[in-house]
C-alpha cells in the first residue's frame, strides 16, 4: 500500500491544472489534467491514499474536486475573514474505491477544531490521522494546545496508526538549528514533540535512504531556473513527517521525500513543500 502526504498550499491552485484559483471558479467539476502534479502522482506512484493539508478550500466545493476511482472527504476551516473555509488551513483525504472506510472523526478530546486541521480516517486494518499543524508564528497557544492534547489521542489508540501530514516542526533542517534563535518551528516545545511521539511508541518511518529529507523550501528566496535557489539547491526545511505505531515488524515501513518523479524530473512546483510517500504491506492471514 502506498499513501501520499502533501501540503497543497491550495487545492484550487496548480494542483489538477494549471490555473489558479480565480480562473477556475466557474469550473463545475475540477479532475486531473494530464499534465498535473496529482496525474503524475498517480502514474508513477499509484497511491492508494492522499492525505492533503492546507487545501483552503470549502467542504462543498471539495465535492467538485475528483480524482477518478478514489472517494474523498475534506475537512474546512470554521472561521470568518481571512481565516475562512475558502482562505486558510483545511485538510482532506482521497482513497480508493476498493477501500473500505468504517468511520471518520474530525476532532479529538480537549481540542476543538475549528480550523479543519484534522482528519480521522478508520479502515478495517489501521486509521490514518492525517493533520495540518498550526504554526506557532501565527498560532502559538493552538500549537500548544494542539500538541498536547495530540499526544494524548495517539496514546489511546490500540489500533494500527498512521500519523502524517505538515507538523510544522523542523527536526531536520539545512542549518544547524543550535546556532539559531528559537523561532517556529524550532521552540523547544515544537521539537520536544517529535520525542514525545517517539516515547509513547511512535515511528518515525523516514527512510534512511532518502537523500533529500527536506519537505520545505522557502519561496520567498531569490528564483533560479523558475523555482526558488532554496530548493534547487536542497536548503529546505523537513516540515512533513509519517509515524506509525501497533504495525507489526514485518510491515516494512518507509517513507521519503519526493522532490522528483522518475529520473530526476522535477514535481511541479505548485506547492512550497513536497509530498511524501509512505510504503507499507500488511502481511496477509497466510503469511
């Protein structure tokens, strides 16, 4: 089984086509263009999920967005203004019909979320939570809260889990984190996190063959053959992250950064962050 874990930085926005947002919205239903960085996902890779954060976009205008063979649920921001469903955060999961999908929840104990940074999803053989963090520049106290009540969710399962999205926590960047300022990201909160899920059993399943690690690359930097120099030259940030915990040893599990498809050809720049793929079997009765 494969999933994909990606922040979008908008669903409406280069991500089926290659038109932004305002040229698409007298769009109807919105499917992958050939030349899209979901059809390549999907070609090459064949995911059996995508889990997407920071999609901003609506619940009801998720419903026009497709992906052919694959259900999908979205999940949106609350709020008013700048913080609207159609503005900010929102997180959303597509799976494959052959799926089968038991329940789904959108909140935990002691966190109400009001920004649709969260989404449960239970199959029969594990659930995937799949979460776009707040940013603690913006959101210092909600990460705080997030965090901590988080943790204490993941403990309680029993189950199978998969935990993955945009954690907005650096544990891996391109410059030595002890000689800098805390800042978000960086607190020591943010980074005690990634040990906190490390002591309650969680994996943190990047690979140790992956090369690239970063998910993140500044696009405020200087551009370079149309991408920012930041990331044709890998100073990125790994901002996005799968844990596992309850997989049995012989699941085999990994993950890795995917800054390319096929042989060294760049993913569409339609986002600041990469999408991640996780691999992973689930051994059957027989074996």
């Amino acid at each position: 089984m494969k999933i994909i874990s990606w922040n979008l930085n908008g669903i409406r926005s280069r991500i089926f086509n290659d038109k932004i947002s305002s040229q698409i919205k007298n769009i109807k239903c919105i499917t992958p263009d050939e030349s899209s960085p979901i059809n390549k996902l999907i070609t090459e890779y064949d995911p059996d999920i995508f889990c997407f954060q920071e999609t901003r976009c609506e619940v009801s205008r998720g419903a026009d967005i497709v992906i052919p063979g694959y259900k999908s649920y979205f999940n949106e921001s609350k709020l008013d203004g700048a913080r609207a469903g159609a503005r900010y955060s929102g997180t959303a999961v597509y799976y494959k019909e052959k799926l089968t999908c038991i329940n789904v929840d959108i909140n935990i104990p002691g966190y109400e979320d009001l920004e649709g940074r969260i989404i449960i999803m239970h199959f029969e053989d594990f659930i995937i939570v799949n979460v776009y963090a707040p940013n603690s520049g913006t959101n210092y106290e909600n990460k705080i809260l997030f965090m901590d009540n988080m943790i204490k969710f993941l403990n309680s399962q029993e189950q199978p889990v998969i935990f993955c999205g945009d954690m907005n926590i650096a544990i891996d960047t391109h410059f030595d984190k002890t000689k800098v300022k805390p800042s978000p990201g960086l607190y020591k909160h943010e980074l005690d996190f990634h040990c906190n899920l490390k002591n309650i059993g969680y994996i943190d399943c990047i690979s140790s063959e992956d090369e690239i690690i970063y998910t993140w690359w500044d696009p405020r930097q200087k551009k370079e053959n149309g991408m920012s120099m930041v990331r044709n030259r890998n100073k990125g940030w790994r901002l996005d992250y799968f844990f596992i915990r309850n997989f049995d040893e012989n699941n085999r599990i990994s993950s890795k950064s995917l800054k390319y498809i096929g042989e060294n050809k760049f993913i569409p720049c339609a986002s600041d962050h990469s999408p991640v793929l996780l691999n992973f079997q689930i051994p059957s009765e027989e074996t």
